[in-house]
C-alpha cells in the first residue's frame, strides 16, 4: 500500500510535466486587445473585418472587406476628430459630403465614430451595444468597409475612431 500511496502523486506530477510543454498556447495577444493609446501601436484592419464580417453572419448578412479608399476616408475622419480634439461626423465635413467629395459611389453607406475605446474589443462592443451604431454595422447590403483609430496623447480619449460601411454602386458599362 505505500507504493501506490507515492506512486499516485508521482503519476499526476508526470502528467502535469507533459501539459507544461503544450505548445498551442498563443504567444501574444490577439490584436483586438492589443491597446492602441500609445504611439506607434497599430489597428489591425483584417481583424476588425473579420469581427463585423462574423457579428454580420450571425444577424443573416454578408461578409465585408476592407477598401483602400474607405480605409482612407476612415483614417481621415478619425484624425481630424483627434487635431480637433472633439467627436462629431461633421469634423471637417460632413459624412454624405465626404464620400460624394472623395468620388466613391455607394448606392448604401454608413459610419460609426466613437472615442475613448483603448482596443477594437473595446470599440466594437461599444458600437454593438448602441442601437444606432449596432444598426450601421448591420447596413444591408454592405460589403466593403473602412476602418481606423488615432491616438492623440493630448485628448483625455487618447483614441478617436472611425468606421465606414458601404454598398458600392455598381459600374455599368
């Protein structure tokens, strides 16, 4: 009986060795929680896609992907916000007169701009937990989207963000 009293014990630190070199542990955090109220940190465009492509699907959507010129337009909006220091559509222009002005044909298009989220985690609850918001990122007939976050070290937000989705018109001819 006194060997299997020590034989047990021996038997469950073995198995714990054999867990300690399990390797399916990520090796950074994913990049929605990656804090982007800090110079040089980075939004990761493909992951935010992803986030609003999935909460898409589970409300009967399609998928969006990112555009370069939506990318552009976000990028501008978020960074005006963060000179001005104030959260408003209408920073510089407002949203319709923008995308008319930047020459993108939407037949449909939305934006979502927030501040004070420090992650995309953060941003798209916030956006997914506001009716109005939660609306635009379930734009019918989206496909193509626009995102970007600003850090402003002076702003008591640190980050502005702005998102566009959008119905581009088709070409004829």
């Amino acid at each position: 009986m006194p060997l299997l009293r020590w034989a047990l014990p021996i038997l469950a630190l073995l198995a714990l060795a054999a867990c300690a070199g399990d390797t399916t542990v990520p090796k950074s955090e994913p990049s929605f929680y990656r804090n982007l109220a800090q110079p040089d940190a980075e939004l990761d465009g493909a992951v935010a896609a992803s986030m609003i492509s999935g909460y898409r699907a589970n409300n009967g959507l399609g998928a969006v992907t990112l555009d370069p010129e939506l990318m552009r337009l976000a990028a501008v909006q978020a960074g005006v916000m963060a000179q001005r220091d104030k959260l408003d559509h209408g920073a510089g222009k407002p949203f319709v007169a923008r995308l008319k002005a930047s020459g993108y044909d939407a037949k449909t298009a939305s934006e979502n701009i927030s501040a004070g989220y420090h992650t995309l985690a953060e941003a798209f609850s916030g956006w997914r937990d506001s009716p109005p918001h939660r609306a635009n990122m379930l734009l019918k007939g989206a496909t193509r989207m626009g995102i970007a976050a600003v850090y402003t070290p002076s702003s008591k937000y640190k980050v502005y963000w702005a998102l566009i989705l959008a119905e581009p018109e088709e070409k004829k001819g």
